[in-house]
C-alpha cells in the first residue's frame, strides 16, 4: 500500500488499523560502470513496496537522496550534508507522527546513511517524546535490506568472490531485476575491483578510478535479484511485525 496512492479517507482507515509506517531511505551516486546512479533509491523501494503489497503496510514515498559526499569525484552523484538530511528525515517523521503514526521503519539502501539517520532518530525521539505516556511515544527504527540474514546467507551463496562493499553483484542484480530496459554492460579491469580504505571524494575517485570497491557487478543476473529481492521482502515482514509491537 503506497502513500502516494492513498487519499487522505483511506489513510485515515489505514491508522484506525495501523500506526506503522515503512519510509524507504535511498540515495543517488554513481555505482561504477554498470551500476545504475539509483541503485540504492530503487533497491529501497522496490523491497519496501513488495512487503507492503504483501502485509497491509503503509510505504511511504522513497527519501531519494542521500548522503553521498565521497561519491561527488563521479558525474551524477549528488548528496545531502548530514545536516541537512538529518533535518529533513525529522520533518519526515513529525509530519508522519502529526497524523498518528507511532511506528516508523526507516528501510535503507545505502550505507553512508546509517549513521545519520541513527542520529535523526535520537533527535526526532527527543524532541516529539518527552511528556508522552508510553502508549503515545513514537519509535523509530533503522534498517537495510542487505542486513536480513536470509539475504546475507544468499549474498555468500550467490557471490562468493567478488561480492566487495559498492557496486556490488547483489544491489545491481536487483535494479537488473527492477529494470530490465536499463542494464548495462561496460568492460571492467580488473574484474574484481580493489579494496581498502579512502578518506573523501578525491581520493576515493584515486584508488578506486570506476568507482566500485571490492565487487565484480558483471556476476549480477536479473534472477538472482529477483531471489535477492524475495529473500528481503521476507526478513522486512518479520522484522517491521516485531518492530510494530514494541
Ligand atoms: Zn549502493
């Protein structure tokens, strides 16, 4: 059940049955010569729209942008200061908290927006919470799809090698999955791109010149995302029913 197609009577019905919602967290940056710029946004998404076909969950629209700063050395990437992005998932969330929600699961796709949207949810905690009773109190939650053990466990069976952290075979799988009209191949030297540690865009762009660490995203299939994708929409509906009971 997408927010977007929802109008405000049936959303309305929605809270008298739900006070969960799903916010899916992406980002927009490169993801190396056959990586789609949206990977994270659409990875995010689709997972998040999947479950709550699936379950009866309200799925907010996708937060498209993330923080991305050491992506910037590569065309098309664009990001939000932490700052920014941390003030505008509070707004997010007190919009959503206005109407009723008490639950919110921010589903995320991109590892550089894990420590900000932790620090979000401390603030939105600390700001919309004091003087609630324990009924009334909004709880947030921070996960991504690659975090599921089931789809942790299929990553190592499907990847063994050449898995890496960006770019990887199993987020390409599944926009390849998502949209089969946009895959793309380029030749990729070496096969399976260097690993190791950078500090900034500058340098991130020096050690890793296509953009991808640790990963041969030429393993990726669309049946493999389409296994990645069945694999997180399960851990997403067990996860978000605990969450919601808390
Ligand atoms: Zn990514």
């Amino acid at each position: 059940m997408q927010l977007a197609l929802c109008t405000w009577p049936e959303v309305d019905a929605y809270l008298t049955r739900s006070k969960g919602v799903i916010v899916p967290v992406g980002s927009t940056e490169q993801h190396g010569p056959t990586g789609l710029i949206g990977t994270d946004t659409i990875s995010a998404e689709l997972i998040a729209r999947r479950a709550g076909d699936a379950a009866d969950i309200l799925v907010a629209p996708a937060f498209p942008v993330g923080v991305a700063l050491h992506h910037m050395g590569f065309a098309g990437s664009m990001s939000l200061r932490p700052e920014t992005f941390i003030a505008a998932i509070r707004d997010w969330a007190t919009s959503l908290d206005r109407h009723g929600f008490r639950r919110i699961y921010f589903f995320n796709g991109h590892g550089g927006n894990i420590a900000p949207l932790k620090a979000a949810v401390k603030e939105i905690s600390a700001e919309l919470n004091p003087g609630r009773t324990d009924e009334d109190r909004l709880e947030c939650k921070v996960h991504s799809w690659w975090q599921f053990e089931g789809v942790h466990m299929l990553c190592q069976t499907l990847y063994p090698e050449g898995h890496g952290s960006h770019a990887t075979p199993s987020e390409v799988a599944i926009t390849q999955y998502a949209y089969p009209d946009s895959i793309k191949s380029a030749p990729l030297e070496p096969r399976i791109a260097a690993t190791g540690h950078f500090s900034g865009p500058q340098d991130y762009r020096a050690k890793f010149p296509d953009g991808r660490i640790g990963s041969d995203p030429l393993l990726a299939n669309p049946a493999d995302g389409e296994k990645l994708v069945d694999a997180a929409v399960a851990g997403l509906i067990v996860d978000y029913q605990r969450f919601i009971r808390v």
